[in-house]
C-alpha cells in the first residue's frame, strides 16, 4: 500500500531526526521508494521542508497548548504535532479536518489511542486560535525573530550587529519565503528567447531574468530536470548570484580557466560556454563521484574542452603554477546564505564553522598559485558572514603582496569598485552571497 503524502513527510521527518538525514536526500532517494502520486509527492516535500523551516516557531506554538514539555513527548508524536501544526498556521489552503485528523492518526499508529487523543486535544486549540495565536516572548529583539523566524540565535545576533534589527527582520522574511528558480541559458546552442519558447512547447513558462544576461526566471514549478530541453542540456538549473563569479573574470575564448572546487559545476558549464570551445578548461573536486557527475553534465552541455579531476584543492597541483588566465575558487562554507532552499542548515551550531576560514584560506592560497602573472582569481561563498568572506580575502591579501583586488565587474549595477560584494536575498532577489575578484600583478 502507497503512503501519504503526511505519513511520507513524517518519514522524512524521522530520518532527519534519528539518522541526521538532509531533507534534500531523502527526497531524492528515499522519498521515491514511497509510491506516491505526483500531487501526494509535491505535497510531501513542501511539509517536510516547511516543518523543518519553521521549526522553532511550530515547536513554540505545541509548547504553548501542550500540559507536557516538548522533550518528554514521544519523538515521533512529537513529529506529528509538528506536522499538523505547520499545515494549520502556514498552509491555510489546506481544510483544518484534513490536517487535524490525518495527523492524529499518524500519532495513533505511533503511540495509540492515548497519543492520539493528545495530539487531537493540541491540535484542535491551535486550529481555534490560529487567527489570535499566542505572540512569540523573548528577552530581546534577536531571541524573539529567533524564534518567530525559526533561525539559530547566534546568527540572528550577528546579524543584528551587522545590518541592524529591522534589516535583519527583512532578511530572516525572505530566508523564508519560497525563492525563485532561475537557470543559466547554454548559449552553446540557443538564446535566451529561444529557450523560453522551447520550454514553452513542454507548457513550462520562463521569462528573462530582469538583468542578468543568459539567465531565465521559471514561472512554472514542477520537475524541470524531466523536460526534453533540460535532457538536451539547454539550460542549467542555477541561481542567479551563484552565476556571477564566470562573469567577474570576464573569461574569453582561448584562455586556460580552471575551477577549484567544481561539484556540482554550474560555474564551470558557465565558464566553458564563455570559451565558447577553445581553450583548456580543468574542474576539480575532491570527491570522485561528484567528479564523474560532472563529467556527464560537460558532455550533456556539450563541453569537449573540460577536464576533470579529483583533487583535494587545499594542496596546489603543480602543473599548474602560473599557468592560468582565470581561476574560480568557490569555497565550502556554512552555507548560511542559502537557508531559504537548505532549511536544515539552520541547525548548524556556531562551533561547528570555527574551522571553515582556515580551510578557505588554504584554498585560496592554492587557488592564487595557479594565476600567471596578470591573471585573475574570483574568491566566493554562499554565505554571509564576514569571516568566510572578505576577511579570508583580506588575510590572503595581507600574506600576497603580489595579488590585489581589483574591481568586480558585474552585470547591471551589481558591481562593485572595492572588488567585492555581499548579496542578501532582501535586497538583490538572490542567494546570500560573497564574490571578490582579484589580480596576480604583473612582474616588473
């Protein structure tokens, strides 16, 4: 017998809970095992990741009706009430009977009758206060749209520091709303304009992305990845401030380009089609399968110029030393820019990143060695914490007499004359992210 789309997300739920299983896993290899419908399938996802999204506000909300502290519910009905609540106060599409009663029966199945009256009894007050429920307490500001939010106090307190309350309020609001799906054009084999009309003979809508060259905007959501255009390597799914980095090296036809940390490759489908075939293009990845993944992406989008190898980009490969024209160093970081798509990286403790500009300066430093003289280095992240970003630069720079910023040519008015930017998806539409563009000198 199939699932539900509530019991599948509940699994998802436990997976995450018990085997610390990312959302976006489950539902790529996990979820499909469930035999859901399509519909089921959509509906599914979007309760897993909202429950997971809005964690700390739903968890506030249960703790407010519930004579039980939170950590002495049984985990899994806990799980429940977590569901239901989430489809009363976020999804009021959907009828209060639905939710109410499909989530007191998963409670049942997982703790009986007595869970099950439970879990009716707090879900049946949260569905008659859901227009006047409790207001979120704290002892400030950040600890309150910690909460409200559902985001990691740490974070919401730097970021508060950096760019004031309300901005901050602005930015957690749009770390929470669905984010656009935009994609990179291959201008390999058709125009924008083109592409759009191709999708819509699938009865996909796009337009164009409103000033980003080669970008389209879809208006229709669903499966993009299963449309002929994508099977025939027409676009590449991809944000549009994670396109920008190609774009700051202003890479041309003919010149050597190498990408220091590749998977899964989107920079570098951007940076071959901006080759436009000619010259050496060499992506490098630590992990050998994410190599071979995109291997197959290269030739799907029609790359005969990349190269791919797995490296652990920490340590410089030596064939190449001042041998580059342009490099891209995209770097592992905490990935808090992106908390709109990965909600389970709200999760992350402060302690956990301590480590990160170290490696990323490692990087760098490796990355740098393959510039020649002359030759530019574009440094980002798709975070937005300044330790991860222009302090790694800045550090680097310190140590690096030989390279300096130069200024970030972008598209529009996304430049930036100091040779780097942080986008925020409350002002620019996008991801959270950092880009610097930087130039080995010339020797005298």
């Amino acid at each position: 017998m199939a699932a539900s789309a509530r019991s599948a997300a509940l699994e998802g739920l436990k997976a995450w809970r018990l085997r610390g299983t990312w959302p976006d896993q489950f539902v790529k290899k996990e979820l499909p095992a469930l035999g859901l419908s399509p519909k089921d399938k959509g509906l599914s996802v979007q309760l897993l990741y909202g429950t997971i999204q809005n964690l700390q506000r739903i968890d506030f909300y249960i703790g407010c009706y519930s004579s039980v502290k939170l950590r002495k519910i049984m985990p899994q009905v806990l799980d429940c009430l977590r569901l239901g609540v989430y489809q009363l106060v976020f999804l009021q599409k959907i009828p209060v009977s639905a939710a109410v009663n499909e989530s007191v029966n998963l409670a049942k199945k997982a703790g009986g009758a007595r869970a099950g009256g439970f879990a009716n009894a707090i879900l049946r007050k949260v569905a008659s206060q859901r227009e006047n429920l409790p207001e979120v307490t704290g002892e400030d500001a950040p600890s309150r749209m910690a909460v409200y939010y559902s985001h990691p106090l740490w974070f919401v307190r730097r970021m508060a520091v950096l760019l004031g309350e309300e901005e901050t309020r602005e930015l957690l609001e749009a770390d929470n709303m669905p984010p656009p799906v935009t994609a990179r054009v291959n201008r390999l084999r058709l125009t924008g304009e083109e592409l759009i009309a191709r999708l819509a003979e699938e009865g996909i809508t796009a337009r164009l992305h409103p000033w980003l060259p080669d970008c389209i905007v879809f208006e229709t959501g669903g499966d993009l990845t299963s449309t002929r255009c994508f099977a025939e390597g027409l676009f590449y799914i991809q944000d549009a401030a994670s396109q920008l980095p190609p774009w700051a090296l202003e890479i041309r036809p003919g010149e050597n380009v190498v990408d220091v940390c590749a998977a899964p490759g989107g920079k570098t489908l951007i940076a071959g089609q901006m080759q436009q075939g000619q010259g050496r293009l060499i992506a490098m990845d630590l992990h050998p399968f994410k190599c071979r993944q995109l291997e197959e992406t290269g030739k799907r989008m029609g790359l005969s110029q990349l190269s791919v190898r797995s490296w652990d980009s920490t340590a410089a490969a030596s064939d190449l030393l001042a041998q580059v024209d342009k490099v891209i160093c995209d770097v592992p970081c905490s990935g808090l820019g992106i908390l709109r798509k990965k909600a389970d990286i709200r999760f992350k403790k402060e302690e956990e990143l301590l480590d990160l500009p170290q490696i990323q300066g490692k990087i760098l430093e490796a990355a740098a060695s393959y510039c020649r003289p002359g030759g530019k280095l574009v440094y980002s992240t798709c975070t937005i914490l300044p330790e991860e970003n222009q302090q790694v630069v800045e550090a680097f720079l310190k140590q690096n007499k030989e390279f300096s910023l130069c200024p970030l040519v972008l598209p529009g008015d996304m430049g930036a004359e100091e040779g780097y930017r942080t986008f925020y998806p409350h002002k620019d539409g996008t991801d959270g992210f950092f880009i610097a563009c930087l130039r080995r000198n010339q020797e005298s």
